[in-house]
C-alpha cells in the first residue's frame, strides 16, 4: 500500500541515526511497532492493583496437577 505521509524530516533523520535501520521504511515500521508496544504496556500497568487475587491459592500445586 503506497502512502504519502508528511513526515517532520529532523525527527525522520534522528530515528534513523538512533534506530541504526536501513531504510526510512523499517525506520517508521519499527516506530510504530515500540508505539504500539508501549501503549499495551501502559494498557496492562492501569491494571496493577485493580485485579482481585485468591490469597489461598497454591499456585505450586497447581504446577504439580499438570
């Protein structure tokens, strides 16, 4: 799929020299890959202490039962 983006070129030239990637292409690929990496990370923090745990569950037994 051909797209025309316009692309700020400074932030576009700074990837590239972090990234150390080949092209502009798997520059913005791999951008958008840790974007998406890091938002269902935030995603999964905003649940640290929200879920309800069994204090009494023997998760070693568990282990054993397989």
């Amino acid at each position: 799929m051909a797209t025309n983006l316009a692309i700020d070129s400074e932030l576009l030239d700074a990837a590239l020299k972090i990234g150390k990637q080949k092209s502009k292409k798997d520059t913005v690929n791999l951008a958008l890959y840790e974007f998406i990496k890091r938002r269902k990370m935030a995603d999964i923090i905003e649940l640290f202490g929200k879920v309800e745990y069994d204090s009494d569950y023997e998760y070693k037994e568990a282990r054993r039962a397989r």
